[in-house]
C-alpha cells in the first residue's frame, strides 16, 4: 500500500525567506502527487499537482514542487514567504487514481515577521 | 459549477449520542468519498462509493459509523453511539471517476466535537 512522509512536523521561517517542505511517498509505479493547504478552520485548498510530464509544477500563490522519481520525493518550495503562507500544508498520492488519496501527518508552517 | 457542499458546518453532541453528517456532491460525479481528519493528522479515508455502491469500506469502524449514498448522488455519515475519539473533522469528496486522473473536490467539511 501506498504512503506518504512528511518529516517536518512544524517550521518557522522568516517573511521573504524561502521555503522548502519536504514529501517523501512510498509507491512502486509512479502516483498521482498533489499539495494541499489547510488554514485553520478552513477546508483543504489544492496548491499544486503532478499527474505526469515535466517534472516540476507550477501552483498557485507562487508555489512549485518538483517530482523526483530516485528520491521518492515531491518537495514543495516558494521563493519569498508571506505571512499569509502560514497555515498547515499536506501532501498527498493517488496510487492508480488521481481522486483515492493517501495524505501526510502534515507540516505546519509558521511565519515570523 | 457549484463545490461539494456538506452540513453542518459544525456540530457538537455528548458522548452515546448519534450524528449524522449529509454531503451533496458535484452535479455527475460518480465517486464519492468521506475522510476522517483528526487535529494535528491529515485526512484518513473512511469509505467509497462508486455510484450507489460501496468500493471500498475497510477504515470505516463498522460498529459505530455507517454511511449511504442514496441513488447514487447525496451521501450520509452516521455515528451511533459517538465516543470522545470521534471528534474530527469530517470531509467529503467527489471525482467524476475512480481511475485514472479524475480527481477529488472536496468540500469544507464537517466539524464535530463529542464532549
């Protein structure tokens, strides 16, 4: 069966610093990836995908994650955080279906003005 | 086009009390999923249905939680009796297919407290 790590639990970074949160998926064929966002009380917002293709996706609110088959890993990455970025991020994987997911524990994301 | 819609939005009930959560799809969407999330987890899928029928109900805890998709479109959860570990929120999603790259639209869930 399918699974998903995501190792960082909590992060904090600085406005305008980069960020990069880690996925790491276990799967024997490549899977359908997917990045969400969680604010608190809210409900789960999509930031990215990979289905197939070029291996590095562009989503919105100026992420990117790139798929790595040899790593087993889909980080998530943004240039310059916001400290609207804060918030709980997960990472999922569709195993044969884009729309069955397995998610991570999540990594909340904390930004420090 | 209209998102998965799901009420209530919150709902808080005693322990040994029943609840019921309701989730209306988006309109053609024949697969249908609940997911359990607890705080501080990510989502757990719960069940599956596929049409009117159930793929796929092996993390559904079948002594206390139920759950129908009535001709094929609305679907609801039931909990009967709830325990204090119940407490999460719960999501609904639809695809337009299982397979392949049909995916999920979830809706902004349910949340439900069990004091």
């Amino acid at each position: 069966a399918q699974s998903v790590t995501q190792p960082d639990i909590h992060i904090t970074v600085s406005e305008g610093a980069s960020l990069e949160l880690r996925c790491n998926y276990s799967y024997g064929a490549t899977p359908y990836l997917f990045w969400y966002v969680q604010s608190p009380g809210q409900g789960l917002q999509l930031l990215l995908k990979y289905f197939s293709g070029d291996t590095l996706v562009q989503g919105i609110k100026g992420f990117e994650a790139e798929f790595k088959r040899s790593q087993s890993s889909f980080n998530l990455r943004k240039p310059s955080v916001h400290w609207s970025d804060a918030a709980e991020y997960f990472c999922a994987v569709g195993a044969g279906t884009a729309s069955k997911l397995t998610f991570g524990t999540g990594t909340r994301l904390q930004v420090t003005l | 086009e209209a998102g998965v819609a799901q009420s209530p939005r919150y709902k808080i009930i005693e322990k040994r009390q029943s609840v019921a959560f309701w989730c209306n799809p988006i309109s053609g969407h024949a697969t249908l999923y609940w997911y359990q999330q607890i705080l501080g987890q990510g989502p757990k899928l719960l069940i599956q249905f596929q049409n009117n029928g159930v793929v796929d109900d092996s993390q559904l805890p079948k002594d206390r939680f139920s759950a129908e998709r009535l001709k094929g479109v609305d679907s609801t959860l039931k909990i009967q009796p709830a325990k204090l570990e119940d407490s999460a929120v719960y999501l609904c999603a639809s695809s337009p297919r299982w397979s392949g790259d049909g995916e999920a639209f979830f809706g902004q869930g349910t949340r439900l407290t069990v004091v």
